[in-house]
C-alpha cells in the first residue's frame, strides 16, 4: 500500500529513496515534508520517494482512480489508519471492481497518548492539522508540477483523483488547499480531483462560502459531496471542544451546509441520519464501513460518483435510506 506522512521519521529526516523509515508515534509535531512511502508489511515501511510514488499512480491500469484518504482525530497509522484503508480497499472492489480505485492514505500526526481528557487529545490534534497544512499543500504542489510535465508528454497520466477526508481530515485538507491557493497561486486554484467527499466533517458549517476558510475548496474539484448526520455524537463533542477558542458554530458533518444557495453548484449535501448510529453504534461517525456484510450507503453513493463522475440523484440535498429498514 502507497501512502504519505508528514509525521516526523525516526534518524535522518531527509529523504533517501529505497531506505527502510520508521516513525515515532510518540512525536505527534507536524513535520513541513512529506514522506512518500511504501507499506510492506505491519510497521515495515518504504520511503520510495515522490517521483516513484506518481509513477506508481501512472503506472496503474488505464482506468482506475486514486481515492486518497485523509484520516480524523486521534487515528495512528497502526492500527487504525491502515486497517480502515484496507477495509476501503476491500469495499471499493466488493461495490464495483478491483480496478475501480486505489486508496491512498495520506497521514498526518495524531496523538497517540491514553486519552485522559478527550478536550486535551481534540486540541492537541487539531493544532496538528492545522499546522500540516503547509506540508500537504506542497504535496499538491508537487503533484500539479507532475501533471503538468506528464501532459507535455506522448503518453501523459491522465489518471482521476478522489478524496475522501474524515473527521478533523477535512480540516487538513480544507486548510492545505487554502495554503496552496493562497501562497502558490494567487487565491485561486486548478482543477485537481474528480470528488472531493467530505465524511463527518469537523469544520464551521459555512466554510465553503465565499470569503470563509474553505472557499477554494469547491474549485479545486469537479464534484464536492458533504455527508452528514444531525446524531453524530462526534459533532456535539467538537462544537463544545471549540468553545475554548471561543467558536460556538455548527460543524458540516452535523447539518450540512449551512445555506446551499450561498456555495457553488458543485456542492451537494446527503444526510446520514437514517443510518449512520446503524454503522456505527454507538457515536454513529465512522457510518462508511460495513456491517452484516451490507457496505454503508453512504459509501455505496461515493463509489457510485467515482464510476459515472456524477453524483445521483442529481439534486443539490439527497436524504439516504438505512438499509436494514423493513418495507
């Protein structure tokens, strides 16, 4: 499995093609590079580089998709990020192919200390996504440099990107696309995925308008899907953690967006009320997996973006059934 990390390397951080890299999951202080790497095994890792990583990325069957995972709060790469993409993995085959998508976790550093105050551990990790912003923003920087060498070429990589970005994972990659915006390109970015899907996000429920923190958010991707749950019991815990910082604010994953006609059209809302505590009982955030050997809904909807490039039903706000409900 690919992945990249701004967690902080064990010995040398300077990058070294074919050496074998461990991290510290003691050291949760977010790093300004990425590590492009390689899992082989259970804490066997290979940092092959950013090149060799695309390469990779090109080298795949025609078709196929990359859908980079960006994890939520308090998730270290042992066990949990990597079983969840595994888990990804094996449902994205299950729904369509094999060749539908690859899942790429991109990990940044989370606390990994008991959790003796829930408040301490939430801001303890929100600082981390915060300040990862510069390192995943010259992820991207490097990745929009490769696509633009590849398409002056014979046989350039044409391959599709999603996203899928979790929890506190929409606040990495919220504020990573609007350091690049900001610092590389003038306030304004390219067109870099094909779905942007934002699970259970733990950001204001108005960043994506014009003018807020997430506004760059929506030109940076062909569709932008937000899932959210009004029972989420991650989201009540998050509104009150903020209250330190003296925010009281709704979050995205709790009431979609706060007013549709104020983001572009690109941006849809499906709720996941109807079976999100089914998935995941009892705090009913983590509702993409499986259960009963029956895939989420909300997922099933993601895979169904991934293959058509649009989302259905085509309407802006889409209600989605439990499917366990008895005719």
């Amino acid at each position: 499995m690919l992945f990249a990390t701004n967690r902080t390397p064990k010995g040398s951080s300077r990058t070294r093609v074919n050496r074998k890299i461990a991290f510290d999951r003691q050291v949760t202080r977010p790093g300004t590079d990425m590590y492009f790497c390689e899992r082989l095994g259970k804490d066997d890792y290979r940092e092959i580089g950013s090149k060799a990583f695309f390469e990779y990325l090109k080298g795949l069957q025609r078709n196929t998709q990359v859908l980079l995972y960006i994890h939520g709060f308090n998730n270290n790469m042992e066990p949990d990020v990597f079983d969840r993409a595994e888990e990804l993995q094996r449902l994205v085959n299950k729904g369509r192919s094999e060749h539908l998508a690859l899942v790429v976790p991109l990990i940044w550093p989370c606390d990994d200390d008991p959790i003796v105050s829930v408040l301490d551990d939430y801001w303890d990790d929100q600082k981390a996504a915060d300040f990862s912003a510069n390192a995943f923003s010259r992820m991207l920087s490097k990745f929009d440099t490769w696509r633009k060498e590849e398409a002056a070429k014979p046989d350039p990589c044409m391959r599709r990107i999603n996203v899928l970005a979790h929890s506190m994972g929409n606040r990495v990659l919220r504020n990573a696309i609007e350091y690049w915006g900001r610092n590389d390109h003038a306030g304004m970015v390219p067109l870099l995925f094909r779905n942007v899907f934002m699970v259970a996000a733990d950001v204001v429920n108005h960043c994506l308008e014009p003018g807020r923190s997430g506004a760059m958010l929506p030109r940076a991707t062909r569709n932008l899907v937000v899932y959210y749950a009004s029972d989420d019991l991650a989201m009540p815990a998050s509104k009150v953690a903020n209250l330190k910082n003296r925010q009281l604010s709704k979050r995205l994953g709790m009431t979609g967006v706060e007013e549709l006609s104020k983001v572009p059209r690109n941006v849809y809302e499906v709720d996941c009320d109807n079976f999100n505590n089914t998935f995941d009982m009892p705090k009913g955030h983590s509702y993409f997996g499986e259960i009963k050997q029956v895939t989420s809904p909300a997922l099933l909807h993601m895979i169904d973006a991934m293959d058509g490039g649009r989302v259905q039903p085509a309407v802006r706000s889409h209600v989605l059934d439990n499917p366990f409900k008895k005719p």
